[in-house]
C-alpha cells in the first residue's frame, strides 16, 4: 500500500470517491488582434450582440439543468453572470473599447478581460479574488461565442473523476448538475469558489490545491478521492482499493449513525439546550440544510451581491432573494449580514484610494456610514423581505456605540421611506452587531437598548487580538484560539451579553471545530453558527456530553499563562472523561 502514489491536497467537500479520471483542459482560446477601419466599427459591435445573445441562451439552459438538479436557488450561480450581461455596465465597456480604439471585438473582449483580472488579482481576500472567475468566464463564453465556438468545451461525463487546474462556474454547473461526477481534483481553486460549493451541495467529494496534479495523473488513470484527508490516490493496487473501500463503507456508516443524531434534541446529556446554524456565502447553499435537519442561517454573507464591479442588485432582485431564504428555513431565523467590504475587499463601487493600512482604515460599518447609499438600499429590500418574522441583520466590525446609534437611525430613516411609498406593513426586525474588534468588547455593557443580539466572529477577534494574520504562513502559528487573551476575551463577552440578557452567536471557524466548539460551549455559548458540512459532527459532540462538567473545565481555562497548556489540559480532559466519543473521529 505503501508504494501507491499518494497526491496531498485540501478537501472541501466530504466524502470518498474510486473511478477513472479525465483530465479537463479546454485550454485558452487565441485571441485574434487586428486594427479595424472606423466603417467597421458598428459591425463589429453586432458581431459582439449576437454573441451576447447566444451566450444568453446557453446561460438560460445551463440554469435550467440546475433548477432540476438543485433546485431554484441553484440557478443563481448562473444569474449572477446573466446580470453582468443584462445590466450592461461591462459590454458598454467592450463596445466603448470597439468604437474608441479601433479594434476588433475579440481584442476589445479581452483587454475589458486583463483590466478586471488585474482588479481582482490584487485583492487579498480569497472569498473575493475568486468572483473573478464569474467575470472572467463569462467573457470567455462571449469569446468562444464570437468565433462559433458555441459549448464545445464541456463535455458530457459518464462516471468520472474529474481532474482539472480550476473549472469556471458555468462549466463546473454544466457538468455537475447533470450528476455524472463521482469527485473532483482542482491543483487550484479555493473553498468558497463558486465549482467547490457545488461539489459540496451536490455531496461530490472534492480536493483542491493538488499542486502535483498535471504532473503525475492522466487520463484513464483510476484515482480514489478521499474527501476526508484531502488525498488523491493514483492507479490504487487491489489491497489499497480494498482498503478504502472499507474506509468508505465506514463513513458511510458513520454518517448514517450520525445523520441520527438530527432526530435527537438540541440539548446535551444534562438537558442543556444549544442552537447550530449554517454559514452561508450563497444562497443555493440553503439546499444543503436539509440534509442536517431544521436549522437557521447564523450568517448569511451578502457580499456574492457585488459581483457586478458596478453596482450592487437592485432593491427589488434583492428583497426577492432575502424574502424566499427567510421563507425557507422559517421558523429558524436568517441572520443576514450587511455587506462586509473595504480592507482587503476593494469591490465595484465600494472601491477606495489605497490605505496605509487597510485592516485598520476604512471597511464595513465605517464605509456604511461614510457612503451609505447602497447599504440603504439593502436595508430596505432587508426589511421589506421580513414577512415571516424571522429576518435578522447583522453589521459587522462596529468600534464604538456611536457607530451603532447612526446604523439605527438609517434603519429608522429606512423604514419611514418605505412607508411613504406605501410600504408601511413592516414586521420588526432584530439589529445585531459583530464583536471582531477588541474594542468592542468593552461596549457590550453598554449595549442593552442599542442592539437585539450579538454574534462573535472568533476569525478576525483573534486576528486582531493577537496581531497574526492566520492566512500567512510565517506567523499563523501563531493564531491559536486556546491564548490566554483569547480564552479571557470569549470568556468577557459570554458574561457581559448574560448580563445585559443579549442572545450571543458565535459565526467564526470555531464553532465548526471538534474541540473549541465544546469549549465555547463550556464558556456558555449555545448559540453557533458553521460550515453546513460540520453541523451533524458537533451535534453529535454536544449531544454526547455534560454541559456542567464542560463549564467546570473550562473555567480553568484562564489559568494558564500557555496556550498549550490550556489546550492540553482541555483535550486531556474531554478525552478522559469521553474516551469513545473521540476514537469514532480518529476512523477519519
């Protein structure tokens, strides 16, 4: 087994896959570059209309396959491109290109192309940098378009595992909906890619950042995927396939008992009750809540709306889309986020003049209150689309409570905006602010009348807390949830919201952790949101222990000076206490 050739990547969608591979390449296309006489200008701008309308079409079917695959929230992966065409801000920009420069279509395509990948490629953040990909495959569709190329490059599948460097959404949606794909293997891509969250909500076990991919696998190699460990096994000898067999039936069996757990009660073995929501970037993803029984959407991140480098959707696309999520997890509550830009998020409209330091300049609440006009037209789709009671927003990176009384009183200004247009049947919707910001948890004292809830988003608490950028290599060990400061400073919020009797929420990557989940649960937080994907292992994980006995290890937590001994003192004694519960894991 040892000699099998073993590729290590990332997985981000669960699961384990055997079947031959086919190496997906449809390669760039040429772009012809050629001067064109200024008679020629109009011609070559019905030469991009008429491509425009056929990649119109395709865009129609390729939603279609979702729609009956998915469902409708599926489609608007696709819409998103199908607004980037109807809105028109970037075909005038490829027809300005034509009639200013003196190209030809394709050229003008594909500098409007290199000037937005530019844009994207130098934001930092990996949720935005790969909304790119929607702009750039459309253009590419549109190219293809333009030379008669009609949808040759995808093709139809039968049973494989595709290998690819990355696969543009609407590619990735073509082949995926029709439900031949038994894994995929990306050497790039990220995990909030449009392709991943696919694989992910269609349950095909998938591994991305296989940096090895195109130099050892070809096509017809038998590969297994192993969307558990991240690992790509090439042409497996008989006792390796048997082996993952084994490990496949195992999780099979694994997911079964713990999909059992869902029809349990939300409490733990002495009766303590908790709420587990999602964590949602689009909402298609709202599909994937049904197979962890009746959750809400702890954070539904709204930033996918700005994909458009112009504007953001209209009140009315937006209010449609808030209205039918809210719908369809009532009566759990959606947790809506404002959007959620500046720093490394520089986006369409929300673009500012380069910063000093951007972590610490201007970015969400600051830049809603400096500019408000397009957060005011997401509150008011936001409060309209409350008609089932359970709509919630939240703002992000708040520093002072004076920052919160003027998010009220545009709320307030909002409101009586839509009453004067008629609009005045408004159910009443909870306000809530982030605590990310070390600052912020001092105020919570202070907060009673000014917000309905609070949500912690633990990733950038501790980034900031501990001046660690987690996502560099050269100091994220130095992020650790189990730091002194760390542990104090959840341990801060938890009491002060009690105090002033706010419901609390924890949205950060910890509550979808084995091990920090139980200990903000022992710290008195039972209200978590996370990663749909990890919803059914920490239900199991608090289902399974003593919420007492958690609240009396982890007060010991503030004790220690290390945050390694804190977190060896933790899990020595969970595993001491549930030796059982912890061995099922070590299976995976």
């Amino acid at each position: 087994m040892d000699t099998v050739r073993k590729l290590k990547g990332k997985s981000v969608s669960p699961g384990i896959a055997a079947a031959v591979c086919f190496i997906y390449n449809p390669g760039n296309h040429i772009v012809p570059q050629r001067a064109i006489a200024e008679k020629e200008r109009e011609r070559e701008v019905r030469r991009l209309q008429r491509a425009i309308q056929s990649t119109r079409k395709q865009l129609k079917a390729i939603a279609a396959n979702l729609k009956d695959a998915m469902g409708d929230d599926s489609a608007l992966i696709i819409a998103t491109q199908s607004q980037l065409l109807e809105e028109g801000n970037l075909v005038a920009e490829i027809e300005k290109s034509i009639r200013t420069e003196n190209i030809n279509a394709e050229w003008a395509l594909n500098r409007v192309e290199e000037k937005y990948t530019g844009i994207f490629s130098a934001i930092e953040d990996p949720t935005f940098r790969e909304r790119a990909n929607d702009i750039s495959d459309l253009l590419k569709r549109l190219l293809r378009n333009l030379s008669r190329n009609r949808d040759e490059a995808a093709p139809i599948l039968e049973n494989v595992i595709l290998v690819a460097r990355d696969i543009p959404p609407s590619e990735a949606a073509h082949l995926m909906s029709r439900g031949n794909l038994r894994g995929l293997v990306l050497s790039e891509g990220g995990e909030t890619s449009h392709t991943v969250i696919l694989a992910r909500t269609l349950e095909i076990p998938a591994v991305v950042n296989v940096e090895d991919a195109h130099a050892w696998i070809r096509s017809g190699d038998t590969l297994i995927v192993d969307g558990l460990s991240g690992e790509v096994l090439i042409n497996p000898d008989p006792r390796t396939r048997q082996a993952y067999n084994i490990k496949r039936e195992k999780y099979a069996s694994y997911l079964e008992r713990s999909r059992q757990v869902l029809t349990q009660p939300d409490c733990t073995l002495d009766g303590r009750e908790f709420t587990l929501s999602a964590n949602i970037e689009l909402p298609m993803e709202v599909d994937l809540l049904q197979a962890y029984g009746s959750v809400g959407i702890g954070l539904f991140r709204t930033e996918f709306l700005l994909t458009d480098p112009g504007l953001a959707h209209s009140e009315e696309e937006q209010f449609q889309i808030y209205r039918n999520l809210a719908r369809r997890v009532y009566p759990r509550p959606l947790i809506l986020r404002s959007f959620d830009v500046g720093r490394d998020k520089q986006y369409g409209t929300f673009s500012q003049h380069p910063e000093p330091n951007p972590a610490l300049g201007t970015m969400a609440v600051r830049l809603f209150l400096k500019n408000p006009d397009i957060f005011r037209t997401q509150l008011k789709a936001a409060l309209r689309a409350n008609e089932s009671g359970n709509l919630r927003i939240l703002f992000p990176m708040v520093t002072e409570i004076e920052e919160v009384h003027s998010i009220r009183r545009i709320v307030d200004e909002c409101r009586r905006e839509l009453s004067l247009e008629g609009k005045d049947n408004l159910r009443h919707t909870p306000l809530g602010i982030m605590i990310e910001i070390p600052g912020a948890v001092h105020l919570i004292p202070h907060l009673n009348s000014a917000v309905d809830f609070l949500s912690v988003g633990t990733n950038d608490l501790i980034q900031y807390l501990l001046a660690v950028d987690r996502n560099n290599p050269a100091v994220s060990h130095l992020y650790n949830p189990f730091h002194p400061s760390v542990i104090r400073a959840l341990l801060q919020i938890a009491a002060s919201a009690a105090a002033i009797d706010k419901e609390v929420n924890v949205c950060g990557e910890l509550a979808g952790q084995g091990f920090t989940a139980l200990m903000l649960l022992g710290m008195g937080y039972t209200h978590l949101s996370m990663n749909p994907v990890s919803i059914i292992e920490i239900k199991r994980l608090f289902t399974h222990v003593h919420y007492k006995f958690l609240r009396r290890v982890v007060r010991k937590l503030s004790d220690f000076a290390s945050h390694a001994d804190a977190e060896e003192y933790f899990i020595e004694a969970m595993v001491g206490k549930y030796p059982d519960l912890f061995t099922q894991q070590s299976l995976f």
